[in-house]
C-alpha cells in the first residue's frame, strides 16, 4: 500500500521552477504555491534533499564515533496531522530544527548514512526511516509512509530530480500544475520533472486525465490531471 500522491508545483509557462528568474518579475505571483497547497487540503508533503537543504538550521553534525545505532526506524514524533518529509539518501542535512511550519520532520534514508548522523538526527528530534541499503527504494518508503505513520495522501513538492525518480517509477497519481504568466527560457534552467543523465528515461504513464483546469488571478492557470501508471 501506498499513499495517494500529487506533485503540487508551480511553474512559469515553460515548465522551470525558480521564480528568481522568470520574466517578467511581477507575473510570479508569490504566496500562489501555498495558498493552493492549503486548497488541495495541505497534510503531509514531501521534498527532495536539495529544497530540504534550504531549510536547514545547521551546517553539519559532529563526528561521533562511540555511539551506534541499529538501521530501524525511529519516528518519536508519531501521530502529528502532518509531516515534512524530505529525502536524504546519505544523510547530508544537518536539520538544527525539529519541524518546518509547526510539522515533525521525517527523513528518509538509506543504511549508509553514518552513526554520527544519526546521532544528529536523534539530537534534534527529527524521525527517520531506511528505505534501501545503498540507493533510495521509493516504492519502499511510500509503503513505510503509510504503514508506520498513517500517511494516506501526499504532496510530492520536491525539485525537479526528486519529482522526476517519482514519476520514472510510477508513483505518481496526480499532478497539480499551476502555470504562472511568465518565462523562464534557460536551456539548462530546473523542470517540473527532471532526469538528469540516465539514459533512456521514461516514465510508465498510460493515461493522463484533465479532472480541473482554473483561470486564477493575473492570468495564472491551475490544471489537474489524473495519472494512469503501467
């Protein structure tokens, strides 16, 4: 089992994410991403370890190389109506902070993160759970996500790396785009979905469906598509 998953983001007409740089400036529309967050019924989300970085409060945790810990999930915070949940496959966020916007952080991992981080982990009260041995396993932590926490729905809100491995693994259902009236048009500039170097990327959709389509504010366009995945 998993839990129903929609990639929430906002975009300028050519698919790129950082608002710093679409022209013109004031077609950004800011506060548009959170307000339709709330709109689609906030609860739990989930980012990518890059967005989760700018979040954080500390620079590294100390080396510590006396304690160890078993590779079981540790989640002191159950039973929250929300988390923020960020990947973070070898433990490179130092969080110095235990929640964003008043919801426990939960991180995922894989077992080659270091004992010293999760010692730091632990420190600042933030959960985490293993999701693979070397390389993250999605699927895997989705399942965990909802059988350990309870999580039935979630917004994936990640950049576009993190966005791009949920989609090439079919674990998307939906997809909520809200098209700002501006342009990017950097070749090289982040996408909604990204897929980096890997060869030969595709994601297994066998169907989109538009369930919404709303003009908002300043010209501002917000679709909803349903995925069939196969």
């Amino acid at each position: 089992m998993k839990p129903y998953v929609i990639c929430h983001m906002n975009s300028s007409i050519d698919g790129r994410l950082h608002g710093s740089r679409w022209r013109p400036a004031e077609n950004r529309m800011p506060g548009l991403f959170e307000r339709l967050h709330d709109q689609l019924g906030g609860g739990s989300w989930l980012i990518g370890r890059v967005t989760g970085s700018e979040y954080a409060k500390a620079k590294n945790y100390p080396a510590d190389p006396t304690t160890s810990f078993p590779r079981e999930h540790w989640m002191p915070n159950k039973g929250a109506a929300a988390y923020g949940i960020a990947l973070d496959a070898h433990g490179k966020i130092a969080w110095g902070r235990s929640d964003i916007g008043g919801d426990p952080i939960v991180v995922i991992l894989t077992e080659q993160v270091s004992d010293a981080h999760l010692a730091g982990l632990r420190g600042d009260g933030v959960s985490y759970i293993f999701a693979g041995k070397e390389q993250l396993d999605l699927a895997l932590a989705l399942d965990i996500l909802y059988r350990e926490l309870g999580i039935e729905r979630l917004l994936l809100e990640g950049g576009g790396g993190s966005n791009g491995s949920f989609l090439r693994a079919g674990l998307i259902d939906e997809i909520s785009v809200a098209i700002c009236p501006a342009v990017d048009g950097g070749s090289a500039a982040e996408c909604i979905f990204d897929s980096g170097d890997i060869d030969g990327a595709r994601a297994p959709i066998r169907a989109m469906t538009l369930t919404s389509c709303e003009v908002l504010e300043g010209g501002a366009v917000w679709v909803r598509y349903k995925l069939e995945n196969g």
